[in-house]
C-alpha cells in the first residue's frame, strides 16, 4: 500500500505541477508605487512581470539604449518603467523612480504571448521530449497538452515555443567533443585534397546544427549530370536523431549518383534553405 500511496503522490505533484505551470494564475498585483520595498533586484522584477501580465505589457530588463542626443530610447519608443536602488541601512531594495503610462495598446488576454511570460514547466519538457523520442509529431503533442490542460486559455506557451525546446534538445545530443572530430577529420580530408568541401551551419551558442559535405569526385559528376537531382531525408535517421539527406543524381547508365550529403537537426524550412544554399 505504501507503494501505491507513492505513486498517487507522484502522480498528483506531476499533475499540479502541470496546471500550475500552464495555467495563466495571476493574482490580483498591486500598482507599482515609489518606496516599494523588495529584498532583491530578482525579486522586483519578478514582481513587475507579474504586474505586467497582469496589464498585458512584456517586461525585460536593460532594455533601454542612449540616442544621439544622450537621452535614454526604449523599444517601441515606450518609457514604461521601473527604477530601483540598494538602501544600505535597511538592506532592501525600492522603488526609486517609475513611469506607468504606455505608448501602445495593452492586452491582458494577450500576455501569454509575450516571450517574457511563456514558461514550459519540467513535467510538460519532458512530455515533449518522449513524444519527439517515439515519433509522435509536434503538433499533436501540442495538441495533447492543450487537452490535458482544459483548452489553449490555460497553457503558458505557443506550439512555436514547444518545438524550439525540442529544437534545443536535439541539439544538444550532438556534444561539443563530436561537433570538434567532425570539424577535425573533415578539416584533414581538405587538406589532403582542397576539392573537398564541407559547411558547419552553427546555433547562437556555436553549437553544432547542420552539416554539408561533398568529395571532389562527387562535385565533378555534378557538372555532368545535374539535370536530375533528387534529395530525400528519409534514409536514415542516426543516433543523434539527426536526419541523414543525400543528394543524388542520375549518370548516363541510368545509376544513381552520390552528389552531396547532409546531416541535419530538423525538417523545417530554415534548414532546408540553409542546405539548399549551402
């Protein structure tokens, strides 16, 4: 019984912890006023975040820039703001300066929208990332999670950004020491015959996406034979789960032809036009 009784438990946190997590709770969150006291900066952001879901406005930090004429610009041209300071005595932080009038429509109903207020919480990752695991396409996970959490109105995040997590994840199975000995060992067939050419298509965090590679041989049978080109990806899928995309052409026998190869992260339009260019 007392097994049993652990399980329920676990089942019951996975649950709260998914419709705490995707459900768009915001509690009743006074207007900002000088003097306001936090224990933190952490600590009045959030607050101010919490503030701007509420209202429906996006909240981030340093957001600002100096113009040309050495006043502070905001994005959107919105001065919408916060200010605060450290007071030694007390140790707390406050408010010191704010301005709560907007340049722009607010929306409340909208703030689940704003990359600021979109939250995917561990239970609902995971979730994911097994129905990427087993094949199941994103958009009926997303659909899935939509129903478990009673509708679009309670979920924190956009299908979008479900798929950049699973997007990330995928990613990051090819580590940096494999991103390296590929790099290497093409760099070193290069060296031995400069025909060869390879392209590494790198994330925001130089890790490694997508690749491309093609041996002289198969670069010279191009020029001859590049009136057929087919490209198909479903070949075969590697231990990474990266995607392998030959393109292959047709000789004047009638037999296929290796062209170029690619290993690639996902099947969407950016990668296909970052292949397709490569």
């Amino acid at each position: 019984m007392a097994e049993v009784d652990e399980v329920e438990k676990l089942q019951d946190l996975q649950e709260a912890d998914f419709k705490g997590n995707n459900e768009k709770l915001v509690e009743n969150v006074v207007e900002p006023k000088v003097r306001m006291c936090f224990n933190s900066p952490d600590e009045m952001f959030e607050y101010y975040k919490t503030y701007g879901q509420q209202e429906g406005f996006p909240v981030m930090r340093r957001s600002c820039k100096k113009g040309d004429d050495g006043n502070m610009r905001y994005k959107v041209g919105c001065n919408a703001k916060i200010g605060g300071r450290l007071e030694f005595v007390t140790g707390k932080w406050v408010i010191g300066n704010l301005f709560l009038e907007h340049n722009h429509a607010v929306s409340p109903s909208k703030s689940r929208y704003y990359r600021c207020d979109c939250t995917i919480s561990p239970y609902v990752k995971k979730h994911l990332e097994i129905n990427e695991e087993v094949g199941i396409k994103m958009a009926q996970s997303f659909k899935s999670i939509v129903v478990e959490a009673g509708g679009f109105e309670n979920v924190s995040f956009l299908e979008k950004d479900a798929r950049n997590h699973v997007d990330k994840v995928r990613r990051l199975r090819l580590g940096e020491e494999d991103a390296a000995a590929i790099q290497k060992y093409f760099k070193k067939i290069q060296a031995k015959n400069d025909g060869f050419f390879f392209s590494l298509d790198l994330d925001e965090e130089s890790r490694l996406k997508n690749v491309f590679w093609a041996d002289p041989r198969s670069r010279a049978t191009y020029k001859d034979f590049r009136d057929v080109v087919t490209f198909d990806t479903t070949y075969l899928i590697n231990k990474y789960d990266m995607s392998f995309a030959p393109f292959v052409g047709v000789n004047h026998h009638g037999h296929s032809i290796l062209l170029g190869c690619g290993l690639i992260s996902h099947e969407d339009t950016k990668t296909f036009m970052w292949l397709f260019d490569t």
